[in-house]
C-alpha cells in the first residue's frame, strides 16, 4: 500500500532534490532535470537526473577527474545536508544517495583518510548550501508548485550556465587535505 505523502514530505523531497540540483550545477556536474513525483518502482521520493562522473569526464576531458568524484560526491551530499541545514532535519531519508556516495569513496579513499575526507566533504557541502540557499529555495518552491523541472528551467531559476559552474572546480583542485588524500597517481575516471 502507498502511502500518502504529507505537504512536510513534499517540502522535505523538494527541498532535497533542489539541493541535488543547484549544488551540482554550482559544481559543474549536473545539468539534468529534477522531480519530486515519486517513483514506486524504486522507493525513490524524487530524483534529480545527471551525468555520472564518468559521463562528466568523457564530456570535458580536460578536468581534473579527482576533482570531479569530489564534486559529484558534494552533490550528492547536497540532498540530506540541505534539509538538515535548511529544514533542520532529515525528513525522508537518503540511503540511495549514502549508497552511491560510500561507493564512490571506497574506490577513491583509502581508509587511513576516509574520516578526515568525508568530513571535510560535508563541510564543503553545508557551506555551498548556505552560500546558495536563496538558489535552492528558489528551485524547491517551484518544483512544490510544479513537481518537474527540465534542465533548461533549473538552469534559468538558478541564473547561470555550465560556463560559470565550470570555474567553481578550481578552489576545490588546490585544497591540500584532498591533494594528499587523492596523491597516489590514480585516474579515477
């Protein structure tokens, strides 16, 4: 039996999948569309739709591809941390995004750095959401108001193109902690 989902829910679910959404673009990662209707099939309250990091690295060759795992583990990230952060908890749950990004890590972090990496991710993550709050807000209230968004309308809403979102990378390329963590010479991508 499917339950009925709450105006709380709704707002939980958009507000998480616009966190998915800006953040990615913010990061240069996303560029697909986002909705809140639930998928039954899969248990999934929302979606946002992207590349996978490779699908990033086959597109622009020219990144850093440790920077882009960083970025897409962010954007993932970005689901639960903005509800926490905006909405003061986790209303719904993020197993399928903890999954993919314990995933990522794991092939990517040895475990001497997996603490410290993780935690500095998160922090990441909660500052682009504050620094983009009104970006996320602005995205949540219209996918409350039309529960699907394409990508040429989250692009619009949050005012900037993949141009722009490419230029966030660089301060994540020269962070110290994740040159050392990310050192060994591994092609990621």
């Amino acid at each position: 039996m499917r339950r009925t989902r709450t105006k709380a829910d709704l707002k939980a679910t958009a507000y998480h999948e616009a966190g998915h959404a800006v953040i990615g673009r913010v990061l240069g990662v996303s560029d697909g569309r986002v909705t809140i209707r639930p998928d039954y099939n899969t248990g999934s309250a929302g979606r946002e739709f992207g590349p996978t990091p490779s699908e990033i690295c086959a597109k622009y060759p020219k990144r850093d591809h440790n920077a882009v795992i960083r970025a897409w583990i962010i954007s993932v990230m970005a689901g639960a941390e903005t509800e926490a952060a905006l909405l003061g908890r986790v209303a719904l749950g993020d197993g399928g995004d903890r999954k993919q990004i314990g995933l990522m890590m794991e092939e990517n972090i040895s475990d001497a750095d997996w603490d410290r990496v993780e935690a500095w991710l998160r922090r990441m993550t909660r500052t682009l959401i504050w620094q983009h709050e009104p970006l996320i807000e602005r995205v949540a209230k219209a996918l409350l108001e039309r529960t699907s968004l394409s990508g040429k309308m989250v692009d619009k809403l949050v005012g900037f193109g993949p141009e722009s979102r490419l230029k966030q990378l660089e301060s994540f390329d020269a962070d110290p902690l994740l040159k050392e963590a990310w050192s060994d010479g591994r092609d990621f991508c």
